[in-house]
C-alpha cells in the first residue's frame, strides 16, 4: 500500500455540493464507482490551512494532546477540557465539517478558534448519508451543509509545510456490506512543528478501525514511508486513534471470539503490542511509544455506558529523536454534569527535542 501526499493548500476547502453527494449515494457501489469519485473530489486532495491570528512559539517541553473527539460534537466541552492542559499541539481525529450531528459547523475550526489556535485540516471521507443508524435516527429529517468528516492539527505556533496522507484508497466504506457510505479513506494530517529551533514532523493519525492488525500495521508502514520521503532526518510525533484492538474488527464484535481470546489473555486488550504488528515495525524504523504513553491504561469509553472505561488502549503517540516525559490518559467528560463527550479519551505528554548522550548524561 503506497501513500499519497496531498500538498494542496487552501483557506477553504472546495465543497462537494448536496445535490452532487445525493447523487452519489444513488450511484453504484463498489471500488470502481469509489475510484471515479475519489479521483473527481477535490476536497479529498486538498488540506485546509487557517493561522493562528497571535502566532506563538511552543515552549519547551511542550505539552501534546492527541484526541479522537468523535465527531466533535459540544465544541465549548472540548475545548474547556483541553484549555486545562494548556496545550502547545492538539492532534485530533474524527472532526465533522458541516454535518447534521454536530450542528453543522467546522468543529475543528470553532475549537481552534476557541483556543486561540490555527488549524490543519484535512478530509477523511465525504459523508454520504447523516451517520452511522444512530446518527440517521436522531439526525431524521435534517440534512448535511457539506457532509464532510477528518482530521486536524491545531497550534499555537504556525506549522509549516502542511499536507494531508492519504493512507489507503480502497473504498471499502462504498461497498454494499457497509450501512454508512462514504467517499474517501484514512489519513494523517502532516506537517512541520518548530519546537525551540527544531523542526519537527508532526502527523494527527486515525487508521482503520473495520480492519485487522496487518492492515493496521499496512497503514502505519504507509505513513512512516511518507514521513521518510516528506523529512527523512526530522524528529517525528505520531498522535492519534491507531485502533490497536489486538483482534480483527469481526472478532471483537464476536462475544464468544472475544471470550476466547481473553481467556487466552486476559490482558491483550490494554496490553495490544504483542499482537499489533505495526508496534514491531515502528521500533524497526526508530519509533518508541514506551515513555510517551500510559502502558496499560485504556484510552476507550464503552458505548453502552459511556460513565466507564472499557479495557481497550487504542490511542497512542509514536515518537522518534524525542524526549518525552508526563504521559496521561484524561478524562473526555463535560465540566458541568460528567456525561462523556467522546468514546476516545484524550492523551498527553510532554516532548522536547533529544539532546545528544553527552548532554543528557550530564543532567
């Protein structure tokens, strides 16, 4: 699986109008339609840059959080969690422009803007429909000002050389199988961090979640080639939703596959690295996740009662040339009454450019 990079940089993204992804959810399924529509929508090779209006540099280290935030849906609630980290980078996945379930609004930009940050972002999928069946049913009767789903860098500081991954091209969320159709496929968010006087490539990450470990660690493989070709030498910060469910898709979904693996391990799903072959890779290619991350801690939120964690740790930060210190998993609740606002909680670090062994060594 080869990457593209997509280095088409706009204020605004171009849109797909109502009337054309009305049309396109008539059409044929399948991976031709899926290719001929990927290749005609522009906003699906371009990436989104807004500045931030008080550039700032990031202090060092710098605080990073990485958040799926789940369609970004209570803009004022995420943004009040994260104003409590005071970050200098936010990497965010699964982030709505114009759709039905999250008000209609650029949620990624309005929470930069709250932030008093600039935005990187790019286009996931081209939404087809309003949603996934519950979305649909709550969502009943309204309609999509542009129907469009992704992910973000935002910062302080003003990142430089932004581009969009696109990770696979497969179409597979066109096919018949699946009851939410949609354009598109996973990325990364790329660009370059001045962290001191370092660049630094920093990429927001979201790989596939209806999938299985080889596909996940494809992916992965595909977007550490392009870090390589975009900045072969460059410190690297990977953040986001890796989906490490340690199983494939079919079997977490299978309550006596699941039963059996766990009474093979108990452990496997906070503890996935054994069985995630994208971890092997990225410590072959000068990748560490041991002190970015909280080993062990779940990072996920249980649907049929979002007040609990469920045991699956599918969020992470992969760093090379960085040194990395205070790792948190946080709580992804509204200030006011506790109720959940995604079903991915945050997670953090701070990071630092590594300073050659001699220096380190007389800290």
């Amino acid at each position: 699986m080869v990457a593209s990079i997509e280095t088409r940089a706009h204020s605004l993204l171009t849109p797909v109008p109502r009337a054309e992804r009305d049309h396109i959810r008539q059409a044929a399924r399948g991976p031709v339609a899926h290719r001929r529509w990927y290749e005609e929508l522009a906003c699906l090779h371009e990436v989104q840059v807004v500045a931030p209006e008080r550039p700032r540099p990031a202090t060092v280290p710098a605080r990073v959080v990485a958040w799926n935030a789940e369609r970004g849906r209570e803009v004022p609630a995420l943004a009040a969690v994260l104003s409590r980290e005071a970050p200098e980078l936010v990497l965010l996945s699964e982030m709505d422009l114009g759709m039905a379930r999250s008000g209609n609004r650029h949620t990624a930009l309005d929470l930069a803007a709250r932030l008093g940050m600039g935005c990187v972002y790019g286009v996931e999928f081209v939404e087809l429909s309003l949603g996934d069946p519950q979305e649909r049913a709550a969502c009943a009767g309204a309609s999509n000002s542009h129907g469009l789903h992704g992910g973000a860098i935002l910062s302080a500081a003003a990142l430089e050389r932004p581009v969009v991954v696109r990770l696979e091209h497969e179409g597979a969320w066109l096919s018949p199988e699946r009851d939410e159709p949609r354009i598109g496929g996973r990325i990364a968010v790329m660009a370059t961090w001045r962290l001191g006087d370092a660049p630094v490539t920093v990429a927001s990450v979201h790989l596939e979640s209806h999938s299985d470990p080889a596909d996940r660690a494809s992916q992965l493989t595909s977007l550490l080639d392009a870090i390589d070709s975009y900045a072969p030498d460059a410190p690297a910060l990977i953040g986001g939703d890796l989906n490490t469910l340690s199983l494939q898709r079919s079997e977490v979904v299978d309550a006596a596959a699941l039963k059996a693996a766990l009474e093979q391990d108990p452990k496997r799903l906070a503890h996935p690295v054994a069985y995630e072959p994208l971890f092997e890779i990225a410590h072959s290619r000068g990748y560490r996740w041991e002190e970015a991350n909280v080993l062990g801690e779940s990072t996920h939120r249980l649907a049929e009662d979002p007040s609990r964690r469920g045991g699956l740790k599918l969020d992470w930060f992969l760093t090379r040339g960085l040194e990395c210190s205070d790792p948190s998993v946080l709580e992804a609740v509204h200030p006011e009454d506790g109720h959940a606002l995604s079903d991915h909680e945050p997670i953090a670090l701070r990071c630092e450019v590594l300073r050659p062994a001699h220096e380190r060594a007389s800290r």
